[in-house]
C-alpha cells in the first residue's frame, strides 16, 4: 500500500514526463543607470524609509560627536580597527553578549551600501566593522559608509564580496510584528539605525 507522499511524488515525476528542460532566464538588471549622485539620493530614501537616519558627512569625527550629543549616547564600543580619530570608545576584545548589552552604541565601518535596497553591508573579516556580536548586541548602531563604495543593484555589491567571508547584511533597523501585526524594534538586533555617508 502505497502513501499519499508516494502517490502525489509519483504524479509530479509522471507530469514531468516528456517536458523540455529549461534554463531560468537571467534578465535582471546587474548594473543601474543611475548616476553616482542619484545613487546617493537613492540610497538616502530608501533608509529614511526604513526608519533610520541619514546624514552626509565631509568631517566624520564632527558628525559621530553631534550624534552621540544629539542621542545622549555615552558608553560607545567599537571594533578594533576602528579609525582612532573617528570617536574614542570601548574597543572589543571579546567582550561577552552581556558586556556589550551594556552600551549604548556601536560605531562600524561597511563594506558595501546597495542604494535600490537601501541594505548595508559589513565584512566581519574587516577590523574596522568587527564581528558580527557587537553589530547585533548594542541598542544603537552608527554605521559609516563611503559614498565610493555605494553601488545600484545587489549583483554589484555581490561582486565586490567574499563569499567566504562572514557577512551581515543591514536594511534598516531591527522590526518584525507580532501575531497582531504591530511593529516591535529591537528583537535580533539595534533598534537605532544611524547611517553616516562619508564623502571625504
């Protein structure tokens, strides 16, 4: 006697007798026609529209220090290979999740920013974006990314990356809803999202 799995398997191998087999088609878009400034722009609304701010920067250390201010951000932690002049914090020698859990604020460097997206990414091989734990841990995260490392489509940014290298991809703060469909911030990782173009 043969099972209900058996029977509906033995239907779909009888269907696909006879069928051609076909390649996926590949016609998506791997470059964007946008110019470099509008892939800027473009990058701006889409994290504006995540709920994360936004600001263009040509003197990093003077932003980080206004947005600390701004938030009254005061326990900072960084990754070791962190800019010195950026911001003087707490750098992570592998401290434990409840050691992190006790600042406000991670400042990291990226690898890639995908504008029609609005997705960051960070390379957790790069000391200046660290790993993965301080990203993730901390109720807030200042992320810089630099305006030449701004691409269109997730294939260039794709390109660019290791896939042997440890990654995560950031769009937008940490959200889900619940079963009654309201918004929670904050559940697998920063609620706070502040993003720093560098254009110096």
């Amino acid at each position: 006697m043969t099972s209900s799995r058996d029977d509906i398997l033995k239907r779909i191998d009888q269907a696909k007798l006879g069928m051609k087999s076909t390649s996926p088609a590949r016609n998506y878009e791997t470059t964007s026609p946008l110019t470099h400034t509008e892939l800027l722009d473009l990058l701006e609304d889409r994290i504006v529209d995540y709920k994360a701010t936004f600001t263009r920067s040509n003197n990093l250390p003077a932003t980080i220090a206004q947005l600390l201010s701004q938030y009254s951000l005061t326990s900072i932690v960084t990754p070791e290979g962190l800019p010195s002049d950026w911001v003087t914090g707490t750098i992570d020698h592998n401290l434990s999740s409840g050691q992190l859990d006790g600042f406000d604020v991670v400042i990291t460097s990226s690898e890639v920013a995908i504008a029609v997206t609005g997705t960051i990414i960070l390379n957790h091989s790069r000391t200046d974006q660290g790993r993965r734990a301080i990203s993730l841990v901390p109720d807030t995260h200042i992320c810089v990314v630099s305006a030449k490392n701004v691409v269109g489509t997730v294939v260039e940014a794709v390109r660019r990356l290791n896939p042997l290298d440890h990654q995560t991809w950031i769009s937008g703060p940490s959200a889900t809803s619940d079963i009654e469909l309201e918004r929670v911030e904050g559940v697998h990782g920063p609620r706070n999202l502040h993003v720093v173009l560098d254009l110096s």
